[in-house]
C-alpha cells in the first residue's frame, strides 16, 4: 500500500488518474476528497470496480458510474460530518507502461486521501492516522510554492512520530513537487536552460529545508538516498516534466513492495513489544505484594525439592550397609524428612497468609 499524501489542492487525485491513465477520482479546484480510496491494479478487467461500505455495502463498475459515484459519495460524508473513515477500493487494469513495468499482479496499492491540512474536516486526522498505520510506503506531494511551508514541517513530524519506519527504509519515502508548469519562468532564462536550472533550484530547496527539520535529524542517511521529481499534468491528464522518472520510481517500488511489507511488520512487532513490556511493569507496580508471594512460593517448592532430595540420598546410603536393619532405619529417616518438609510447609503457609492479610511479608 502506498500512500500519496500532501495539502489540499497539491494535485493528488489528478497524479493518480494520471498514473492510471483513466479519470476515477474527482477532481476539483477545490478540496473534494473525503475518503480513503485506494486503487489495486490487477490485469483481465475489462471495467474499473469499485465497493465500499457507506450506510450499506454497495459495489459500482464502471469507469463513469465509478467516478459519479466517488464524487456523490465524497459530498456526503463531507455534508454528513461523520468522522467515521469510509475505505473505497477499486480495481482496474493498469496501463500499458504500468504493466510493463509488472504492475498487474494485485500486490501493489495506490492510495488517496483527504489533504492533511483540511482542519475543518473531521475524518482527515483518523484518515491520515490509518494511512500511516497501514501504509509501506509514501508519495508525498509538495505544491512548488510550498516546499518551505509550515505545513510541510508538521507533515515530516507526524510522520516521523507515527512512521519513523519509513524513514529507514530505502526507496520508502518519495517526494513530488507539483504543478511546475506554473512556475513562472523568465523569457532570457528560458533561452538558456534556465527551465531546467529553476526545477534544480526547487529540488535543492526542498532537501536544505527538509535538512534543517529536527526529526530528521534521527535519520542522517535519509536526504542522501530520498527521490525528488518535479511533475506537472495538464487539463487532458498528460505527465509532463519528470513524469516518466516518476512513474520508474513507482515500478521501483513494486520491485521492492516485499521488503517494504517486511519493515512494517518488524515495527509493528517492535510496538506489540514496547506495549507488553510496559505492561508488566505497570502490573509490577499495581501488584507487588502478589509479585513477592509468588516468588515466595517459588523459593519454598524448591528448598523442599532439594529437602527431598537429600533425605532420599540419605536413606539408600543407611539401607545398603545395615541390611534388614537399615530397612528401618531407612524408614524412620524418610518419616523424619517428611516431618520436617511438613513442618517447612505450615511455616510458609503461615507466612504467606500473614503477607496477604498485612500486604507485607513476615520477617
């Protein structure tokens, strides 16, 4: 599952329909994402697919009657103002460069999601905690005019607070400065490459403000491996600028999706143990006197064990050389070990009665 996350009007959907090669999701010069929606990519479909759950379950195929419906779908959770999050999933077949690049097996998801900077709307904060919690990887989107946004720097936080995984492993974590084509350029420099020498410019912006974020300073290696591209689409969903490296990036991707899957499972395995251990020592402090009494118990089962033990030895030793004497004898040390383990065992019985009406052991 891979995540393509930023502001508000960044151009997410418009870079995943481009990706897809097929307008699904709705797009607007306006916030208009409600959901989470994610796109599996699987080869033999002759129609896009799409079922959710929203009120009752309910599947749509399609290509028109999937968008129509997202868009329906996304003005009424809005309106409804439930923080409830509604999980779309489409299935379509992918284009011919993303099945060349063997993108058409299923294993690969593409997800969009609200922008994270919509504080007015209440599921974006539960949306954007379940992408980070499911996700292996992320796209992120930075609008050209944002890369030293405020909003970036607490995009990096969250993330790396939530997912610091990400950080960790390589090819995890790409980052897509968009609309470029909007980026206003001088005649005199576009004569001389000066288009190219702006995008460079953006990009070296990005990673010296990325540098100086704090959380990332836990991650040195991180800025020297990252992916950067500058991509633009236009009105008829054309990629243009970096678009193709773009899209390489994300066939990368789905070479290495078994390696991502395998970091997130170790932090999930990491948290699961964080948590138990806290547990235990949390019960340590509520139960101690429990805790004492158990370990009481423990020390007394094996003094009697070793007690046990060393009067058995006893008893063969005085059998062998005294004959049908040493029956006896024999059996009167095995009465007088069983007295005394009788004895040892009423003592700590009394103990550990005492220890539970005063909450103290006796001493």
């Amino acid at each position: 599952m891979i995540g393509i996350i930023g502001d508000s009007n960044t151009g997410k959907s418009t870079l995943l329909n481009t990706l897809l090669g097929q307008r699904l999701l709705p797009t607007s010069y306006k916030s208009c994402t409600s959901a989470i929606t994610s796109v599996q990519l699987v080869e033999g479909l002759q129609e896009p697919e799409l079922s959710f759950v929203w009120k009752e379950p309910e599947q749509v195929c399609g290509r028109k009657e999937v968008l129509n419906r997202i868009k329906s779908l996304n003005e009424e959770i809005r309106e409804s103002g439930s923080k409830d999050v509604v999980d779309l999933r489409i299935t379509c077949q992918p284009t011919s460069r993303l099945y060349d690049l063997g993108i058409c097996d299923g294993s690969l998801r593409l997800v969009d999601m609200p922008g994270q900077d919509e504080t007015d709307n209440p599921v974006v904060k539960d949306c954007f905690d379940q992408l980070l919690s499911m996700c292996h990887g992320l796209i992120v989107l930075v609008k050209h005019s944002a890369v030293r946004s405020d909003s970036l720097a607490l995009l990096m936080d969250r993330i790396a607070q939530e997912a610091p995984h990400l950080f960790t492993t390589p090819g995890a974590l790409t980052f897509v400065i968009s609309q470029v084509d909007a980026v206003r350029i001088d005649e005199s420099d576009d004569e001389t490459g000066g288009g190219e020498r702006v995008l460079r410019d953006l990009k070296k912006e990005l990673l010296q403000y990325l540098a100086n974020r704090d959380c990332l300073m836990l991650f040195p290696g991180f800025l020297s491996d990252v992916k950067v591209f500058c991509v633009s689409v236009d009105q008829k969903m054309v990629g243009a600028h970096e678009f193709g490296s773009l899209v390489e990036a994300v066939g990368e991707l789905h070479s290495i999706i078994h390696d991502l899957k395998r970091s997130r499972q170790e932090k999930l395995c990491r948290e699961i143990y964080d948590i138990f251990n806290d547990r235990l020592e949390g019960l340590g402090k509520v139960y101690p006197s429990r805790a004492a009494e158990v370990l009481e118990q423990e020390r007394h089962e094996q003094v009697v064990k070793q007690a046990s033990l060393a009067v058995a030895a006893a008893s063969f030793l005085v059998t062998i050389p005294l004959g049908g004497w040493g029956l006896a004898v024999g059996c009167a040390v095995r009465c007088a070990a069983a007295g005394t383990a009788l004895g040892v065992g009423v003592v700590a019985s009394v103990n550990a009665a005492e220890t539970t009406t005063s909450g103290e052991p006796r001493r």
